[in-house]
C-alpha cells in the first residue's frame, strides 16, 4: 500500500530541528540585545568626557583644578597634570554596564 505523507517520526524529527534553531536565535538575540545597551552606556560615558574636556578647556589654565561630579546619571572624576604647556587631563567615567560597574578612562592634553 503506497500512502504519500509524512510519519509521525519525520514529523518529530523536524519539529526538533525547528526548535533547536529557535532556541539559537533566541539566545544569540539575547547577547545582541546585552551588547548594545553596553556599547550605549559607553557612549554616553564617552560624550560624558568630552562635555568635561570642553569645560576645562573653557576655565582659564591657572584656575583648572582636578575634582568629580554626577552627569547624566554617570559618576566622573578628573585629574590632571601641569606640563609646561599644557595640562594633562585624564576623566574617569563609571558607569552600569550588564549589571555590573565599569570604568571608562579618557585623557586629552590641553593646551595652555
């Protein structure tokens, strides 16, 4: 007796494979998702900086001084270092990436 269709077998087999590949692309959408909301955290770390290094630059060279404060939500601390002509200034940024905290450092010399 030929009968055209497909066994219960067959039919199993395939759901399994389909469902491998779900779990795959679910996962993998995951990381994707994981990934991007730290690269836009450190983003914004990175703007963080350099709005610092504008407000330095704009403060005359013999009144810049180190210090820390809240922007945007992120933690910054700044120090910097007189060179004859200019400051090394260097901004360390904290910030909440994956559920852990992160520290970026930026540095720049200013001239003076």
């Amino acid at each position: 007796m030929n009968q055209r269709g497909y066994t219960i077998v067959e039919l199993l087999v395939a759901v399994m494979i389909f469902s491998v590949g779900l779990l795959a692309m679910a996962g993998s959408a995951s990381v994707i998702m994981a990934s991007l909301t730290s690269t836009q955290s450190r983003t914004i770390a990175a703007s963080v900086a350099e709005s610092r290094f504008e407000r330095v630059r704009a403060t005359p060279c013999a009144t810049r001084a180190a210090g820390s404060a809240v922007s945007r939500g992120l933690s910054e601390a700044w120090t910097l270092d007189r060179l004859a002509r200019a400051d090394d200034v260097t901004v360390n940024v904290t910030f909440l990436s994956s559920h852990r905290q992160r520290t970026e450092t930026f540095r720049s010399f200013l001239p003076c």
